[in-house]
C-alpha cells in the first residue's frame, strides 16, 4: 500500500493540460476569495486556502519530467493544506466559515 502510494505522489508530472485545469482552478478559487471574502465583507479564508492548494498542485504538474521528486514535495504540501482545510471544517468550523 506505502509503494503504491509512493508511486503515484512521486511519479512524472502529467502535463500541461493537468497543469492547465489546476491552475485554472486556483484562478477560479482566488476570484471568489476575491469578490465574496473582501468585496463582499466576508470572512471566511477557505477559498484562499484551496487556491493556493490547486496552485501548488498546478505547479507540480507543470515541471519537466526529471523534477520527479520536487513535483512530489509540492503534491505532499498540497495535499496537507487541503486536508487541514477539510479536518478545520469538521472540527473546528467557526475557523473557516466565520461565526454563526
């Protein structure tokens, strides 16, 4: 199970394309940060938090294939962030989501 999962976070970046939809993600995440979070008076840093996320996912996608090893150092970090994003949502939801 380790190998299997040590396979796919350190494999070959996918490409462009991938690298592409990431990072349109993360454009997509940060314009809602945007308009609803400072525009709008809200307060909540969740969309922030998933931008940087996909942005990090993006970038590892989009390096050459020998950078094997930093493409997964920055899957890893995403992975982390996102996964703390979701483990504040359940625990601890006022953090994200601001006061009820």
């Amino acid at each position: 199970m380790l190998s299997k999962i040590k396979e796919i976070v350190f494999s070959e970046p996918s490409g462009r394309i991938h690298a592409f939809v990431m990072v349109a993600g993360s454009l997509v995440m940060l314009s809602i940060y945007i308009y609803y979070d400072i525009l709008r008076g809200g307060s909540s840093i969740s969309s922030l938090i998933m931008a940087v996320g996909f942005a990090l996912s993006g970038l590892a996608e989009s390096l050459p294939t020998e950078h094997r090893q930093i493409a997964g150092g920055l899957r890893v970090t995403a992975i982390l962030l996102l996964t703390g994003l979701l483990s504040l949502t359940i625990f601890a939801p006022d953090v994200v989501l601001g006061p009820s």
